[in-house]
C-alpha cells in the first residue's frame, strides 16, 4: 500500500497545464523567496525574548499557583501572562510589557516584515526607565532584550524570606493592561 495513491492519475491530468502552473508557481516563489531570504535577525531576537521570559513565567506560575507541572496545561503565552499579578506584586511591574512583548510576536506571526517601534512598547520604556535610569534605549530591539532581563529578574521565585520583603516593597503596585495585548 502506498502513502499516496493516485498520484500518477493527477500527474496526467495537470501535463496540458504545466505551463501555466509554473508560471503561477514561479509568481508565488518570488514571494515566498523574498520572505524567506530576508533579514531574521529582528523576529530572531523578539522570539528569543519571548522565549527566554515564558521560561521564567512558566517557573514563577507554578510556584505560585502551585501547579508541578505547568508545561501540562498547555496554556498559551498570553494565556500565563493573564495569569501574572496585576496588583501588589514584583511580576506586576513587568505584566503590562510582558503582555506588550506578546503582542509584538503576534505582530511578526501575521506580518513577516514588521518592525517593532518604540510606540508599541510604551510599557517596556516605563520600566526600563525605573530600571536602568541610566541607558537611553533608542532601538527598540535594544530595549527588549534588556526589558527581558528586568522581567525575568521581577519573576524569580525567591526563598521565603526574599519573598517577604518583595511582598512588602511591591504591596502598592497597580498596574493596567496596555491597549491591544493580542497584535492583530
């Protein structure tokens, strides 16, 4: 038994109209080459920002809502975002540029050629500005990557005694969700 029958069959029926499928085929490959052979860098370092930050939520949400194994809920990146603090916690000061990053990742699923500006991730500067008062981000590529190791610095899951006094400093915090969390 063959994977594919009637391969043969179809093979026969599209010869009079080769020509004019690879020409439609030759169309679309231009496209899909010049997606393809574009520069990756910036998707690369937004996706690697995105992945290096699941990997401290997944850590902090576990311990938090006392789940053993996060990964088995097969919850989306958006989905554990919601699930952070919003109020009276460290992982509240990152939530709303968190849930910024999602959205930007989004932005590149549905849009191979998009580039992050600094307006999308007004939450992110915020921080950033508390955080590191002495760079001046001018790249927003820059300002991810360094908004990533903030958020995962605010995700750790610290012994009891550490926690008590991030509890106490960040008793307080209040934080908004930014506008379109989703990037479509």
């Amino acid at each position: 038994m063959k994977d594919i029958e009637g391969i043969e069959h179809a093979v026969e029926t599209l010869k009079p109209h080769w020509e004019e499928i690879e020409a439609e085929f030759e169309r679309h490959n231009r496209r899909f080459l010049q997606l393809i052979n574009a520069s990756h860098n910036e998707i690369g370092r937004v996706l690697r920002t995105h992945l290096v930050i699941e990997n401290f939520m997944n850590t902090f949400l576990a311990a938090q809502l006392s789940v053993d194994d996060i990964e088995d809920l097969r919850l989306s990146f958006i989905q554990k975002a919601k699930l952070l603090p919003a109020n009276g916690s460290s992982a509240a000061v990152v939530r709303p540029g968190i849930l910024q990053l999602n959205a930007v990742r989004n932005k590149f699923a549905h849009r191979l050629q998009h580039s992050v500006s600094v307006g999308e991730i007004g939450a992110i500067y915020e921080v950033l500005r508390f955080a590191r008062p002495t760079t001046n981000f001018t790249a927003p590529l820059d300002a991810l990557e360094a908004f990533a190791a903030v958020a995962c610095a605010f995700l750790i899951v610290s012994p009891p005694k550490i926690q008590k006094h991030f509890a106490e400093a960040f008793s307080e915090i209040r934080t908004h969700s930014p506008e379109n969390v989703y990037g479509v």
